[in-house]
C-alpha cells in the first residue's frame, strides 16, 4: 500500500481513536526466539501523549 505518515500524524490519529473509544488499549506480543531467557515475563505499560 505504501502509505507515508509522520510520528505526529500516527499520533494525532491514535489520540482521535482512543478519544472515541476505537482504541481502548494496547498489547505487545515478544517472539521466543529473539528473547535470551527462556522465563515468560509479563509487561503492562501505559503510554501518555504530551
């Protein structure tokens, strides 16, 4: 499809997304082979646009 976008302007639409709950959280899925310890770990974080 090769679509440019700026930082600024994925942003922008993220905010208006969340604003009216089309993205109402994140997840992040890790690939097994490109982590060292063989321990599954979970990480929650909380993004805050300023």
């Amino acid at each position: 499809m090769n679509y440019h976008i700026t930082d600024r302007g994925v942003r922008h639409r993220l905010q208006r997304l969340e604003k009216n709950n089309t993205v109402v959280g994140y997840s992040v899925t890790l690939s097994p082979e490109l982590i060292s310890e063989k321990v599954n770990r979970t990480i929650v974080l909380k993004f805050k646009f300023t």
